[in-house]
C-alpha cells in the first residue's frame, strides 16, 4: 500500500505483491549481481547536511565502488526536502548518474510523512521497487531488509529488531535461495538483529504496538501485518517479562 499515511496509517510500505499462482512473488525486489569482482561501498547514518556527510562521501569516491548501499536514517526525520538535499543530491552530484544506489530505512527515514520521502529518493534512484532488496550473484548474495517500518517509536522503550510477516517470509525465502545454491548470504539492515557489546530492545511494548495500529487496520487497505506482537515475551527464549531487555534477540 502506497501513499497511506496521510489517509489511513501512519507508515508507508510496499509488500511483497502475489506472483503467478497467487503465492508472494519471491522475486519481486531481487537483481542480479555482474559475474565479476565488485566493489560495494556501503553506508549508513551520514545524511545530515554537513560538510562532513559530503566529506563521507567524497572518501568513498576514492574506492571507486560499482555499487552503494545506505542502510538508513537521513537526518533528522527524513522528510522529502531532507532526503534529497541530505542523501539523492549529494549522492548524484559526487558519485555521478552510473552507480546504481540502494537503499534500506532506518528508523529516522519514518520520523516525518511516515516514510514518503524515503519512497520518493527510492523510486529516483530507480534500482529497486521496496523498502528491502536482494543481489544474487555467483557466489554470494546480499540480503537487506527494513527494520526501520517496526522500530521507530521515541515514545516507548525500545522494541527488539523484527519485520512484517510478508517480509519474514520473503527474506527467510531468499536466504534458502541462497543456501540451497551454495552462495554465501550477506545479510544487512539498520538496527541490528544481534549485538555483541548490548541488548537490542524489549521483546514486547504495549505503547510501541498500539502506536502501529493505524498501520494493521484489517481488510484490503492493510498496510502490514505482523505476528510477532502474539507471542508475549514470557513465551520467549528465557521466558523474561516485558520490562526486561535480553541479551539476544530472542524472536
């Protein structure tokens, strides 16, 4: 569902559409990789407007990379103006028109419009159709997901990492692509899902889900769904209330 936040949620998001035989579509936001030696440059947290975002990027320049992956948050609310004067402009004006330029939100991207400038650079950029993408290659394959959609509340403690069920579905789906063709998965998204150096989040908050309810109105016009918010944190590995952050993401 596009464009819905203005007229009945607060987020905008584009699921993983029905295929042929009215199964998801798992090749929907998948590309190829070119079968030779890449140099991917990756970003994230840069786009601020400051002289030194655009130092960032004159550096990555410098690597000559084929491709650029930002993995989220133009700052402060990711409002249209600020997504293409903090991330697209620059971006074109430094790096050029050939580089293709992927992108996945970060909680920021969702603060202002509820995610309609991200969609807006997204959709100039013109190299994938969603908020999430996978690059098949020979060899390898990276997969990024969107965990900016459920994890941009300010007004609650923070919730562990978790997607939308189509998008479970969808990743989990190009993961088992990859393994059952030998590639090695590179997996990418803003907030991390594990941490080695703190927790990631409580397992359930009842403010942070109530706050995504305009977006899981039942019927046609549903932006999301997610499952997660059924299973309490009690029935989770370790079984803690929802008070307690763990030190995994347990979901």
């Amino acid at each position: 569902v596009e464009g819905t936040w203005d007229r009945l949620g607060r987020h905008t998001y584009r699921k993983v559409p029905l295929g042929r035989h009215s199964g998801p579509d798992y090749e929907f936001s998948v590309s190829p990789l070119e079968d030779r030696p890449l140099r991917i440059g990756v970003l994230s947290d840069w786009p601020t407007g400051a002289p030194q975002s655009l130092h960032v990027l004159h550096e990555l320049k410098k690597q000559a990379p084929d491709i650029v992956i930002h993995l989220g948050d133009t700052y402060y609310s990711g409002t249209r103006a600020e997504q293409e004067a903090f991330l697209h402009d620059p971006i074109k004006a430094v790096l050029g028109e050939a580089i293709p330029v992927y992108l996945v939100p970060g909680n920021h991207d969702y603060y202002g419009g509820g995610g309609e400038g991200f969609y807006h650079v997204l959709d100039e950029f013109g190299v994938q159709p969603a908020s999430y993408f996978t690059l098949r290659g020979a060899g390898v394959q990276i997969v990024a997901v969107d965990t900016g959609l459920l994890n941009n509340q300010d007004y609650s403690p923070t919730m562990m990492p978790f997607l939308p069920d189509d998008q479970i579905d969808w990743a989990l789906h190009q993961i088992e692509v990859g393994r059952q063709a030998g590639l090695k998965t590179i997996f990418m998204s803003h907030h991390q899902f594990f941490s080695r150096a703190e927790s990631v989040g409580v397992a359930n908050n009842a403010f942070g889900e109530a706050l995504t309810g305009p977006d899981r109105i039942p019927g046609p016009l549903n932006v999301y769904q997610t499952s997660e918010y059924s299973i309490g944190s009690t029935e989770l590995a370790g079984g803690l209330s929802n008070d307690l952050p763990p030190a995994a993401n347990t979901r």
